[in-house]
C-alpha cells in the first residue's frame, strides 16, 4: 500500500459529481478504496473539500458535467491522480493539472465502438425514419393516416466526418460497409487513409450530404459548426453529434430545423446538458439521445475494471493503465 496510508486505512478517492460506474466500484471494492463523496454531505462543496478532503490523493470525475476548477484544485494540497470516466477530457482545466503535476487517467479507446456504433445508428435513424415510423404506429396514426413520408437511403451517401481520430475512423470503416463516400476534416492530414481530406469544415460540409461530428471540445472548435457550416451543407443536410454539445452552434441549429434549412439531426450530446430546445421535441427529422453513447452494459464492466487499475497502479506506485499524457490542449 502507498505511503501516506496508515495500516487497517483504505486508500481515499475523492468522487466528485455522479460517475455511472460509482455504484458498481462500491459494490466490488469497498474492501479496496475507501470513497469519499461530497454529495452525501449538506456542506457547500468547497467548504467540504476543505474539511474533509486536505489528504486526498486521488480524485474520481465524470464528463461532460462538474468541471474541475482552480477553485477546487486549491482545496486539495494533497492530490496527485485525476481518474476521469470520459474519453473526452473537456471538463479538466488541464495546463492547471499539469502546472501542479498531477496525473490524468481516463477512458482511452475503451468507449470507441459504442460511440462509432451509435453515430451510424442515429444516422440512419434520421436518413431512414425509424424513429419517426415507431411513433407513428404506437399513436395509432398509421390506420387513419396510411401514408408515411419517404426517408432516405444511407447507401452511397457522401458523408463528412469532423475529426478523423480514432473513433471518426470506425465511424469511417462502418460506412464504407454501406458503400458511403467518406471525406473528413481533421487537425493534420491522415497520409494513410483513403478518404478525401478538407482543411477547413466549411469545404468538407459544401461537399457532404451528411456531417458526423466526433472531434473534441476544444476553445478552437467550440462552435465550429456555424451559420455558414449549416448553409454549406443545404437544406436537405444532416448534422450527427457524439461529440461534444458545444462544437455546433445549437441556437442556429435548433433555428434551421425549424424552418426547414437542414434535412434532420441526430443528437447525443448538447450545449447545456441536461437542458435539450423543447422545440426539437416534435420534429420529426431530429432523433435525440440522452448522452449514452458510452453506456452499453459491456463498457460499464470494463470501465470498471479500468478505473480499479488506474486506482490500484496509482497507490501501488506502479504505472498508470491508461495515462493521458498531452496536456498541449
């Protein structure tokens, strides 16, 4: 066991927000960590923190909701691990983390084929309807109404893809299974791959039928999918998000949709989550997921066991699993 923990004492991890995988680590391993959750308490966070967390080495976060401030950094003199269940690591002031030499774990490529499996799945559920047709035989519409509008086929679509990393790669070889056009827009040209590149989004949406966003947040792509993005992608273009809420200006989107400047959207992700526009909740060209991309119950074991690791490889002074080590963001 690590310096620092007394014998009969368990390791103390700091759990901040609501990790999915926190009640599965607390039913397996109580007998490892000891979990110390500010949620339980009445006292302000910071004021907890103060109290209760000076000798917390480890800390265990949730994406996409605390973010992980300054403010919060200064009430842990003691903390040296960061273990994030995301992939995404937009919540993490990371050049603060660094500053104080503190170690970040996260997910890795754990979560890549659910996201890339979804983004195809909401794809063709736009394209397609299939969400669209369900509500229209469970209300009872169909024996009145009879006709039900035509969709789309996937199939030969020319589709963009915004961030051709690992998981816009799956969501690639996915579609080429479906004989799509891929053409991507990434940081740096990728001189292995077959696909049409465009060094700015812009080019990439004037030239798609479909844009499938699957980069990170970043101060430089925060509200990358604009006004002039939507138009150059039409009036019978789609818009799949298993990103980040923030990368499309979701105000002008939720506007297009209405007005009938865009094809339909498929959404797992939004600005201010929780918060979803109430105004896309009839339309039926726009198919909304509760960010659950990553939720598939074999991901949740293995992000429990990759969250054990980290844990166990930190106060074992040993390496860590899956250590994120670039910290230019």
């Amino acid at each position: 066991m690590a310096s620092g923990v007394h014998s009969g004492e368990l390791p103390e991890v700091l759990v901040l927000g609501f990790p999915w995988v926190l009640p599965s680590l607390e039913s397996q391993f109580s007998n490892r960590f000891h979990f110390l959750k500010p949620s339980n308490s009445d006292l302000p966070l910071l004021q907890f923190l103060s109290s209760f967390a000076q000798s917390a080495r480890a800390l265990l976060i949730p994406g996409g909701g605390i973010q992980l401030t300054t403010a919060i950094l200064d009430c842990l003199p003691a903390l040296k691990l960061v273990v994030t269940t995301s992939t995404g690591l937009d919540h993490l002031d990371l050049p603060e983390l660094r500053r104080r030499e503190i170690a970040i774990a996260y997910a890795g490529n754990l979560f890549t084929q659910d996201v890339a499996d979804l983004a195809v799945g909401l794809l063709i559920d736009v394209l397609m309807k299939v969400s669209a047709g369900d509500r229209f035989v469970k209300q009872g519409i169909w024996p009145s109404k009879r006709k039900f509008p035509p969709g789309l086929k996937l199939s030969g679509k020319q589709i963009g893809i915004v961030g051709l990393g690992k998981i816009g790669t799956e969501v690639a070889k996915r579609l080429e299974g479906f004989g799509c056009r891929i053409s991507y827009n990434s940081r740096t040209k990728k001189p292995l791959v077959p696909y049409s590149y465009y060094s700015n989004v812009h080019e990439l949406a004037a030239n798609c039928e479909a844009l499938i966003i699957c980069c990170g947040l970043t101060a430089e792509t925060r509200h990358m999918i604009d006004r002039d993005v939507m138009v150059a992608l039409g009036k019978d273009g789609v818009i799949v998000n298993v990103g980040r809420g923030a990368i499309v200006d979701e105000t002008e989107l939720v506007r297009r949709l209405i007005q009938g400047e865009l094809g339909g959207a498929g959404l797992d992700v939004f600005e201010n989550e929780p918060e979803v526009p109430e105004e896309l909740f009839n339309l039926d060209n726009v198919v909304l997921s509760p960010h659950v991309a990553v939720l598939t119950t074999e991901s949740m074991v293995g992000l429990t066991q990759l969250v054990t690791e980290n844990l166990e490889a930190f106060f074992s002074n040993k390496p860590l699993v899956t250590p994120f080590e670039d910290y230019s963001s």
